[in-house]
C-alpha cells in the first residue's frame, strides 16, 4: 500500500499502522472483559434434511454482546482469542452451553435434534479437548451421537498425529465429526473416510453460480455420488435463493443451511422457529 502511494506516504502508513495495532490491543482488552463477564452468547442456524423438511441439527454460532458497540464478527474475534489464548475458554462454554440447550430441544419433543459446534484448530491440538467434550455431554445429560464438531480442513493438513488420535478417540465414544468449508482444501475424501469424518459442509465459494456453471455441476454430482458411496453426509451451505436449492433437490442433496431455510437465531427465537417446523 505504502509503495504504491510513493515514498512521502510512509509516515501515513505508520500512522495508519499505529491505529490499527491501539485498535486491536483495545479489542483484546475488552474481549477479555466479556470472557470474564461471562456475556458471550449463542446464536443456532438449523440444518435441514432437505428431503423430508425437517430441522435435524442446529449450529451454534458465538456472539459478542458489547452492549451499544458495533457488531463485531467471530471471525474478526475467533482470530484475536486465538493469538491470545482466550480461544480455550470461549471454546469450553460455547461447548458446555451447547450441550445444554440441545438438551432443551430433546425435551421440548422436537425429536432428536443434534447441536453442532465450531471448534478452532487450537482446540482440537489442545489434549484437553476430550475431558472438556465429555464434561459438556455429561453435564447436560447429552447421549455423544447429539454433537458434531464442526473442524476446518486445515486441522488435518499438518498430519498432527495428536489430532489423528483425538478425533478417533472422541468418534469410539460417538461423537460425530464434520468437515466445513470443504472443498477448497486439499484433503482427498478418502482420507476423511479412513479418519472416520461423519459429514462434509460445502463451502459456498465451490458452488457460487453453479445455477449456469456445468463444471460446478458436474462436481457437485461427482463430490455427492463418492461421499454417498463413503457413508459420508453432505450438506450444502449459504443457501440463499429458491433456484440454489432447487438444483440441490434436483442432485438429490440431502441437507442443506443457509438464510433462506433460516438465519442464526437466539434459544428463544429458534424455540419458536422449531415450534412452527414442528406443528
Ligand atoms: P461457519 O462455521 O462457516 O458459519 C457459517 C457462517 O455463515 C455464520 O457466520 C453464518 O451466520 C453465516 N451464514 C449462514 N447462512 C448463510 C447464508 O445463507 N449466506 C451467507 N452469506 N452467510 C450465511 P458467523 O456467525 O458470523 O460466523 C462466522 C465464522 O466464525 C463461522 O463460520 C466459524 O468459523 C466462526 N465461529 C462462529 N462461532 C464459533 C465458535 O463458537 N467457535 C469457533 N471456533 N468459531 C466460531
Ligand atoms: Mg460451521
Ligand atoms: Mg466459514
């Protein structure tokens, strides 16, 4: 930037440079605050069996209540927790509470919905992660089959044998696994059936005008046609519009999670919307 704007413009990239960092060290300050406020809370988006109308899960989606600030994104403040170490406490209560309102849903007679949960790579290097996984089951009186850990494909890049083995270790006690924003990366599906990976989320990126593109479609048929033969569940994401999901139900895609089925909403929002799904 500073090059392209000539030497002279230098000393207004510092600047610039300077207020970006004091901006940061001042989000940090205050994420830490709300950690410790305990003022974090959930959104759910439901994910939708595509087939047969029905919610079958929901994905719990962190939010930074700061009062009258402006909204700030998870992913603007995932990354900030993760270079800080906060990551493994946000990453426990969103578990722990998680759990408990998926337990709600049980109760409330919406049938078996599961909860699916965002998890950083930090966490699932952290050798803790299990103990903090079953605690958040036990707690909430949650059979392991009722969460999904949602992971990126890049946990698996490294080959982090550690990795490996917790996710084999908490799939033995049920615990489902879900790889999101797939197919931009590089891992082979293959792989992820021998890892024992439950579902793929497809990224939207890999679909973005699939309406008229024939290679998109073409992947998509390939991509449902080999995890079907894997026993490995797809769920298409980002839908936003009536003809996307109709050429998903014309490939028979079998889940599916964007605005149009139904946006991120708070416990009692979602309460409502399961109501209606459910009458
Ligand atoms: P993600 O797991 O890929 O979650 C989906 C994001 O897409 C959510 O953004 C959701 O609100 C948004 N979305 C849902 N449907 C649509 C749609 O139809 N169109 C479009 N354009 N967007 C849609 P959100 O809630 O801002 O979360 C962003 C990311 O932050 C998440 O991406 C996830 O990577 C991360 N994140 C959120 N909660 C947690 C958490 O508890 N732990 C961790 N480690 N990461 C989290
Ligand atoms: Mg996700
Ligand atoms: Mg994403």
């Amino acid at each position: 930037k500073s090059k392209a704007l000539g030497r002279n413009a230098c000393s207004f990239f510092d600047e610039e440079l300077n207020q970006e960092l004091a901006l940061k060290s001042k989000l940090i300050e205050q994420l830490r605050e709300t950690i410790f406020k305990k003022s974090l809370n959930l959104n759910f988006q439901p994910v939708i069996d595509l087939k047969r109308d029905k919610v079958v899960a929901n994905e719990a989606l962190v939010r930074w209540n700061n009062g009258v600030e402006l909204w700030i994104s998870p992913e603007v403040f995932i990354p900030l927790a993760e270079d800080n170490g906060m990551i493994y406490e946000i990453g426990k209560r969103v578990l722990k509470e998680a759990c408990l309102q998926c337990a709600v849903w049980r109760k409330s007679g919406y049938g078996n919905l599961s909860v699916s949960v965002n998890i950083s790579n930090h966490q699932l290097r952290d050798n803790q992660l299990e103990t903090i996984v079953l605690e958040s089951l036990t707690q909430a009186n949650l059979p392991p089959e009722a969460l999904t850990l949602e992971i990126k494909e890049s946990a698996l890049i490294s080959k982090y044998n550690q990795v490996e083995r917790q996710i084999k270790s908490m799939r033995k006690l049920g615990v489902k696994f879900c790889i999101d924003d797939y197919g931009l990366g590089h891992s082979n599906l293959v792989e992820l059936y021998e890892l024992g990976i439950d579902q793929i989320k497809l990224d939207r990126q890999l679909l973005k005008d699939m309406e008229d593109n024939r290679y998109q479609q073409k992947l998509l048929d390939g991509l449902l046609a080999f995890a079907a033969h894997l026993s490995i569940e797809v769920i298409a994401k980002g839908i936003e519009n009536d003809e996307f999901i109709e050429t998903l139900r014309k490939k028979s895609c079998s889940f599916g999670q964007g605005f149009l089925l139904g946006e991120p909403m708070s416990p009692s929002e979602l309460d409502i919307y399961l109501e209606r799904a459910y009458q």
